[in-house]
C-alpha cells in the first residue's frame, strides 16, 4: 500500500477537505500590505514558522478555506489565504476564496457586541452595574430581577440557552427570542454561576441599544465601529447581494459522539443541524449579536489592533482608553464553566488567556479575544503587542486538526516575544493621547 493511498484512507476516515499538493495555486498573500519582518521586530525565520505551522494546520484537510491576519505593532506581518471560497479540489464548480472573503465570526462576534455595550455604558446611556430589568423590565421574571449587565457579559446572568429542543426559528424570531430569555427560570439567579451563553446575550444586547438609543445593533455597529473603521464586510450577516461571496461552512472530522450532548447544551441545537443552517441564506441576512458577524481577517485583526490601541484608529478615538481597561479586565478566577464543562477565565465580553498556557498559546495571560464555532480564534496579546485573527470555513471538533491547531496556537506566542513589561507599564493607558 502506497503514502498517497494510505493518505486518502486516513482523510477519507477524518471527512477531510480534499485539497490539491500544490498550495501556490489556492494561496493569497496581501503583499501590498505586509511589511518586512524587522520593521515589526521580528526575523524571518519567526515569521516563516508561523506561516509553515499554518500551511501544516491546513494540509490536515479540516478546512476547506483558512485565514490568517496578525499584526504586531499594528504593522500587519501576515495576511494570507489558503483554500476555497465553496467546493474543493474535487470538486468541478469549486471557488476559490480570497483576502476579500468574508468568514463568519460565529462566537467570536461576541466580543465585539459586547464592546459595543462598553461603549454604551461610556456614552452614559447605561452603566454595567445595573440590573438589566432596569432596562428591560420584563427580564426580572422568575428572580432574575437583579442580573446585572456586567454579569450578563461575563456569562453569569443564568440563561445560558433557550431550552430544550429548541426549534431553529426561533433564532431568527428576535421579539420572540427575547421573551422567551425573560420569561426563562435562570439557573443561578445570583449571578455565581459561570456558564457559557451561545446564543442569548446577543439577543439581550440588541435590546439594551434598542431601547436606550433607538437604534438598531446593526445600525449601531455601523455608526461607531464599521464606518469610521473603514471596514467592507465586519456587519451582523450579509447583505443580499454580498451573499455570494462568503465562505461556505462545511463539517470535517470525526462524528461527535459523547461530545454531541455537550455541545447540544451550549449552542442549543444539535451540531449537526448547526453547520446546514449557517450556509442558508436566512441565517447569512440575520442579526445574531452572539454569533454572524461576517468580517475578513484583516478586519478582525484589524478590530483588535484598535483595542490594543485603547479605541484609538487612524488618529480617531473610537472608545476611550479606560473603556478598554474594564472590558479586558478578568471578572474572575479560571473555573468549570458549566456549559462548556471546561475550565474558561472571563472578563466582561472577552475570554482571557492564561499561563502557563491558555487558549492563546502559552504565557498567555494578558491576551483577551474570543472562540467562534469551531476553530476561529481573534485575540489581542499586549504583553506582545499583536493581533491576530485566524479565521475558517472548516467545523470539526474531532478530527486530525487537534495536533496541528494548537501547534499554530502556541506558534504565534513562541514567535512573537514579549516587548512590553505588564507589571511595570500596566497603566500606560493613561498616557494615550486624547
């Protein structure tokens, strides 16, 4: 039996993304934008490690398009793609994708909602320690009267889903959404319990800036993130004419087993029916605050590099510097999660990192960003000074990706040194100009 059969068996057994031996032909590089590795203050050679762990992830077969963006000193270092928009090398229609192809963010959407509720609570129109039945009235039914927007960031407001069986349109019924989270019976009506909530603090969100602005979420990303950013795509869903462009989402690896009652629990449906859903045109035109965000990877990199620069974008101050400071500061110690059953340290919108290794690679512990269904990651790390996004079109949980994909995860740390001493200049916020 030859390498190439035993290859193909071993694919075959991993539902793999057939892809082609020649990777040139399907890669885009943004060489009008990536600067050399010194003027970032990296080599080379840790620039060149970084990517061939990325080719590696890739060849794995898991996704059939990847992305990758990371800056470091707000110098973008790598902006590159791998793979197809929709089909694979199989395949006789196949698209090939590009830097301009937008991804869904899925749950790494999460943290840009949420830093859209820091900053409304900058514009004084709510402040993170109230109740959100003092916005919401109807929220307080069955003792959650005293759920505090804070909590509801950090994933403690008790209603982590919708329920049982959940009927997939109630995801695109927003009034109805709502009322079923208010009228929900929390787990915790205390706000102690650390439990991981899918798909309901979006919902929450959206009406928080309903009823204190009168705008939309959507309307309100645009006015004060998307717009003055510059970004193409980085909305809630996608317009109708942009639908085609996006990356179609495909599910790769091994059956979930065991795993699938879990993660049923966490996003409230049944991962299986999760995948077909993303890639139907009611779910590509919704807002989900909680999870469709549609973004390149330079736009999310893009988003992050502005928090590492406390809301500051091209000269405009987009949030204020001390804005920034609470929504990455943790909210608590590193604990079970009790939808994830994982251990998860949280700040107020964000996942953190952790040393000696952390979701981020290791000696992680100042990174913040956000997880997206399943293997999208978008972060900050200001002990080093970069922003990365590494986004996919490929959804296994299990599969011959779990080797590869921390190897990468763990590359970019090892590759990017620290360059800023967190103890010393901690509070170097206060010297950004305003």
């Amino acid at each position: 039996m030859t390498l190439r059969v035993v290859k193909e068996r071993i694919n075959a057994r991993f539902n793999a993304t057939p892809i082609p031996r020649d990777l040139d032909t399907i890669t885009s590089v943004d060489t009008a934008n990536e600067v050399s590795p010194e003027q970032a203050g990296l080599s080379q050679r840790e620039v060149d490690a970084i990517w061939a762990d990325t080719i590696r992830l890739y060849r794995t077969g898991m996704h059939p398009m990847l992305s990758i963006c990371l800056r470091r000193h707000g110098k973008i270092v790598l902006n590159r793609s791998i793979g197809y928009q929709r089909g694979d090398a199989a395949s006789d229609d196949a698209v090939i994708g590009d830097l301009n192809t937008p991804i869904c963010l899925f749950s790494a959407s999460k943290a840009i909602s949420a830093m859209l509720v820091h900053l409304l609570a900058e514009q004084g129109e709510i402040h993170l320690l109230d109740p959100v039945s003092y916005y919401i009235p109807e929220f307080a039914a069955n003792g959650k009267g005293y759920i505090t927007i804070y909590q509801l960031l950090a994933h403690r407001a008790g209603v982590p889903g919708l329920g049982a069986d959940v009927d997939s349109s109630l995801l695109f019924d927003r009034e109805a959404a709502l009322a079923a989270i208010c009228a929900a019976d929390p787990i915790d009506n205390s706000g102690r319990t650390s439990a991981y909530h899918a798909i309901t603090g979006g919902f929450i969100i959206d009406e928080l800036i309903r009823r204190t602005t009168g705008l939309t979420v959507q309307q309100y990303l645009d006015r004060y993130i998307r717009k003055p950013m510059g970004m193409r795509f980085f909305r809630y869903g996608l317009t109708r004419r942009d639908l085609p462009k996006a990356a179609e989402n495909r599910f790769t690896g091994l059956p979930l087993g065991p795993l699938a009652p879990t993660l049923k629990s966490a996003l409230g449906l049944d991962y299986n029916e999760v995948i077909p859903l993303t890639n139907t045109a009611e779910f590509m035109q919704s807002v989900l605050p909680a999870g469709n965000i549609y973004a390149t990877a330079e736009e999310a990199s893009r988003f992050f590099q502005m928090l590492l620069d406390y809301g500051r974008w091209q000269g405009k101050q987009l949030m204020q510097p001390l804005t920034v400071h609470r929504a990455i500061q943790e909210s608590g110690k590193a604990e079970l999660d009790a939808s994830l059953k994982v251990p998860m340290r949280y700040s107020p919108g964000f996942m953190l990192g952790g040393s000696p290794a952390g979701i981020y690679g290791r000696n992680s512990h100042y990174a913040y960003g956000h997880l997206g269904l399943s293997n999208v990651f978008c972060w900050a790390d200001p002990e080093r000074d970069i922003s990365v996004a590494i986004l996919n079109s490929g959804k296994p949980v299990l599969g011959s990706h779990l080797a590869a994909l921390p190897r990468l995860l763990f590359s970019i740390p090892a590759n990017c040194p620290p360059v800023r001493d967190m103890h010393a200049r901690a509070l170097d916020f206060l010297n950004v100009p305003a």
